[in-house]
C-alpha cells in the first residue's frame, strides 16, 4: 500500500503525544491499522531518538507532580482518598508502561519484525489497562495527576537506552515481573477494603503482565542466543552495570514460571533474597 504507515515511526508520534486519551487513542488506531496491514516494518529505518525529540520523551502531562517514592504517601485502604492513591499509582505504573513498550518499538532496530508486533501488543495491552484504573479513578471522585506519583520505572528504561538485551533483561523480566509479586497483596488490600471491581481490574492486569514479562524473558534470551550469551551470567552482569534495584521476596512464583522463568533461575532469586534477609 502506497500510504501504509511505518511502525516505528508511528510508534515514536504515539511515545511523543503528551496528552493521555490521544496517546491511547493514537495506539489503538496504530494497532488496528497493523492487524489490517496498513503498517509496514522497517527494522532499519532511522528513527530520531535524540536530538531535538530526546527532551520530549516520553510524552505525558504535567501532573502528575514527580517526587521520590517515599513522598508519595500512605495509602490507607479504609478510606476512599486511600484507595483512589493506589489507584493512580497503579495508573501512573500503566501509563510508563505503555510509554516503554513504544519507546522498545521505536527506539531500537535490527531486530525481528515480530519484536516489534510484540511490543505494540504489549503498548495497546498496557493502554487498555490504563484507560480501565482511570475510568474507575473517576468513579473514586478523581483523575489522573491528583496525586503526586515517582518515575522509578522510567529511570531504568532511560538507562537502558544504550542496549536492547539490557532493555529486556532489567525492564520487563525485572522490574515489571516485579508486579508479579506485588499485584496479589496489593489486589487482596483493595477487596478487604471493599472495592472488588479495583481488584477485578488487577485480575486482568495480572492475567496479561504475566505474558508481557514472558516476551521480555523471550526476546531476552534470544538476543542472548544470537550474541553467544549465558542468559544467567549476562543477566548478573548486567544488574551490577546498570545498577538494578535488589529483587526482594516473596515471589510469584507460579507467575513467573509461566512468564518463563526456569526453575533454576527462580532457585537462584529465592537464595539470593534469602541471603539478603538474612544479612540484615
């Protein structure tokens, strides 16, 4: 087709937009139009990164205000106000989410075009789960940028800009698969406090994070393959060079082998994080 759009072109314009709705509106068109074959892929093409586009990226509002994690405050689930903050939070997780999966599309080339057709999946995935916290965020008398929010997320894409094997090792199989573990106590808090339909919500988002981090995992260890890599040593390596948070238990583990995780590498994690434990 003579006016097929080019898909990391198309994924750089959605990372830009800074308004949430029309980045979201502007993914799901860009994912329709790639299931209809309207969007070509050009592993190759030159996508400006930097330059003038680097200070823009990634695309989002001006609130919520950015602030340490230990600002952002306490979120007591008796109360309304406590569970609308988790429920930006989670939103605030979800909107850097769909920002890095585009920022994976568009930043890195020479890879497979089903690396690509991943990452968008993973992009519209991570906006459907955004637009569902906002919606009920709404119902809890609030909206996006009412409460202050971190970047933690973020900063660690940022520093992976330099390399897609650090990219898949240390976003999705680490920091992402971090929600594994963490979106069961926290879906458990919000039903004790009595709002099932936020705890449905992080049904779904468990149900499809636990696919994203298992395309992480998979385009991890193919990279690996393809460098001549040990996917254990590099990833040790590679923790230690970007200066990865230390993993914590307990862990999902039921999660994680099915987002790829092998028994020898869920091994080697519980030890680790027992080792810590017991250090302190």
């Amino acid at each position: 087709m003579t006016d097929a759009v080019e898909l990391r072109a198309g994924a750089l314009r959605c990372l830009l937009e800074t308004d949430p709705p029309a980045k979201m509106a502007a993914i799901g068109a860009l994912a329709a139009a790639l299931a209809a074959g309207a969007v070509t892929v050009d592993a190759g093409a030159s996508i400006a990164m930097q330059g003038a586009h680097a200070d823009a990226i990634p695309g989002r509002p001006a609130r919520p205000q950015l602030v340490a994690p230990r600002l952002v405050g306490r979120r007591s689930m008796v109360t309304v106000e406590g569970r609308a903050m988790l429920v930006h939070a989670l939103a605030h997780i979800e909107f850097n989410a769909v920002n890095l999966a585009l920022d994976a599309v568009a930043r890195f080339g020479a890879m497979p075009e089903a690396y690509y057709r991943d990452w968008l999946g993973v992009a519209a995935e991570e906006a459907g789960h955004y637009a569902m916290l906002v919606a009920h965020l709404q119902v809890l008398g609030h909206a996006y940028g009412d409460f202050p929010a971190h970047d933690s997320l973020w900063e660690m894409v940022a520093k992976t800009n330099d390399d897609v094997m650090a990219r898949m090792a240390l976003v999705p199989r680490t920091l992402e698969a971090r929600g594994l573990d963490a979106i069961p106590p926290l879906r458990a808090k919000l039903a004790q406090g009595g709002d099932l339909a936020a705890a449905a919500i992080l049904d779904i988002i468990l149900r499809d994070e636990v696919g994203h981090v298992e395309i992480g995992n998979h385009w991890y260890g193919a990279l690996c393959e393809a460098r001549g890599l040990d996917r254990a040593a590099t990833y040790a390596v590679l923790t230690v060079r970007y200066d990865a948070p230390v993993l914590r238990g307990p862990f999902n583990l039921e999660a994680r082998r099915r987002a790829g995780f092998g028994e020898a590498e869920l091994a080697a994690l519980q030890a680790a994080a027992t080792a810590r434990h017991i250090s302190i």
